[in-house]
C-alpha cells in the first residue's frame, strides 16, 4: 500500500470529511475532465485572488471550483 492509499484510508475514516471525500472521489474518478476543469478553475481563482483581492474574475472562477465540488458531492449516487 502506497503512503497515499494510507492517506486516503486515514480521511475516509473521518465521520463527516470521509462522506464528503468518498463521495467526490467516486464522480471525480468517473469525470476527469470535469474534475480538471473544477480543480483548474479553482487554482485560477485563487491565484487571481491572492494577486488582488478585489479581482471579480478570481472570485467567479474560485466559486465556480467550490461549488463543482457540490455538484460533484450531489450528482454521486452513494
């Protein structure tokens, strides 16, 4: 087992992170482009925003990272 398979098991444990967790894993493994352009749009966002805090665009594409995370989390049958 590698040390990120015993992560990964160590965060699945937790009560309401390792829901959360398992639940994005299994769309996110599904849907890579989706995932690429969730976690892209977040890294975007927060990059803009730690340039400029004021920066709308950062704002849009950091809340648009967030809530791909909710969709993910509901769009997953378990």
């Amino acid at each position: 087992m590698s040390p990120h398979d015993k992560l990964d098991a160590l965060v699945e444990d937790l009560p309401l992170v390792g829901t959360i967790f398992r639940r994005n894993y299994l769309y996110f493994k599904k849907h890579t482009l989706l995932t690429n352009l969730i976690h892209g749009s977040f890294g975007l966002g927060l990059g803009m925003l730690i340039l400029a805090a004021d920066n709308t665009w950062g704002w849009v594409f950091l809340w648009l990272g967030i809530l791909g995370h909710v969709y993910a989390f509901v769009k997953t049958d378990k």
